[in-house]
C-alpha cells in the first residue's frame, strides 16, 4: 500500500517539473528554464512585443549557464566598415540563414533578451563550433563579464573600465579585473590591449602587437588571438546567465 500511495504520489508532482509548452521564450535562458532544452540547437525566441525570431542557443559548454547568440562573425567580414558597428547600430544580418560567419540579431532582438528573465551576463568567445561537440573547447581567448557591470555593452563606450568575472588572452588570465572598452558608430565594441596594460587594472598581457584589439574591431589584430588566427576565425557575442536547476 506504501509503495502505491508513493507511485501516487510522485504522479500528482508530475506537472510541476513538466515543460510549459505553452511558453514565449524571449532567451535561451528561458528556454531552459520553461521548456527543459538541454542540447544546443536552433531555437525560436520572442521579442517584447510577442513577434518570433531564431538564434542560436548553447547549454552545454558552460554548466549551468544557457546562452543566446546575439552575433558571430569571421575576420574578414569583421574588418568590413559596414559590419564593423557598436551593438548601438542597428544592422541586422543574416536573419534568414543563421551562420557562424556572418550573424547578428537587430538592436530590439538583443535589448529584449538582455531584458528577459534570467539574463545577466556577457560573454565572447573564439571559434565556437555550432556542429561538434558542445562547441566550446576551453576558455582560452574568452571574456565573460556581468551586465550590470557592462551596462554600456549595447551603447557606444570610451575607454571605460568594465569589471570583468574572467578574461583570457592567449593563456594568460585574470579574475575581477577592470579592462577598457571601445565602440561606436564605425568601431565594433573590443579591448585595446595596449591601453589595457596602462588604464583600468593595468593588467600585463604580453606578445602582444601594438594597438591589438581583441574581440572585436580588429584594425591591429594578431594571428596568434585564435579570433583573429585567419580570415575564416569567428569571434562571437552572447548574453546569457547561470541556470539553477
């Protein structure tokens, strides 16, 4: 009797931990926590005004954050003056055929996520592989920072000093430092590493080539930064956050 009252039991908990299909996601965050996806893929979002759009969602690489893709981009079309925008201008690409190479959401897709239930951070990444694996190898040549901290990401920034929960560049790393960030109407957000070593934290990355921007811009870029090793290396862009189960 035990046993059957407990099989009971544990049926009326059911649709409790069961997905809510009937759901709007506007982030990947969201569609882990109200759908249950636990593999990357193609999902559709929402924007705040209910209309549908795709990205790409990863859940795997980084336990227990769940990511959405706001833009991807290769080298070269990275260096092109019409791509080469802060996340204040408004262009979006490739809408109808998601690619790693050339990818970016419109500025209301990105404000909407960044607005959704659970996002809460930034983060760049080198490379990612959208078809192997979880798509992320490690974190070398990666930076993930709060949006708190960041609030400036998606407008046009100066040189102001961002706290950072992580960088990598080319090996070396550190925690909770303050790193100086550019963007503007003709210079993609990115990290001078030269002004990096005598603003901010004042933190020493070395072999580094002058003016060397990372993550983005890339008029002084270096082939040993795996975003920039050659022209078909991508460097991409989420907002994302840490999923509790």
């Amino acid at each position: 009797m035990v046993k059957i009252w407990s099989l009971f039991a544990i049926v009326a908990l059911l649709p409790l931990v069961m997905p809510n299909t009937h759901h709007k996601p506007k982030s990947c965050y969201e569609v882990k926590q109200f759908l249950k996806a636990t593999e990357n893929g193609f999902f559709t979002l929402y924007d705040a005004n209910g209309n549908p759009f795709r990205s790409f969602c990863d859940f795997e690489s980084e336990p227990p954050f769940a990511w959405t893709l706001i833009e991807s981009m290769t080298l070269e079309n990275a260096q092109k003056a019409q791509h080469n925008k802060g996340f204040s201008v408004n262009i979006p690409l490739g809408e109808c055929h998601t690619s790693m190479s050339l990818f970016r959401l419109p500025s209301h897709h990105m404000s909407s996520v960044l607005s959704s239930y659970g996002s809460t951070h930034y983060r760049s990444t080198c490379n990612f592989n959208i078809i192997e694996g979880t798509g992320l190898a490690n974190r070398r040549d990666y930076i993930r920072f709060s949006a708190c901290r960041g609030a400036s990401t998606l407008s046009n920034i100066n040189g102001g000093c961002v706290e950072v929960d992580y960088i990598n560049i080319r090996g070396q790393s550190c925690r909770k430092c303050q790193m100086p960030f550019y963007a503007s109407s003709s210079h993609h957000l990115h990290i001078d590493l030269s002004a990096a070593t005598t603003t901010c934290s004042r933190f020493g990355f070395t072999n580094f080539v002058a003016n060397e921007d990372v993550f983005g811009y890339y008029n002084s870029h270096n082939p040993t930064f795996s975003c920039t090793a050659n022209k078909n290396s991508t460097t991409a862009w989420w907002i994302g956050g840490a999923y509790a189960e």
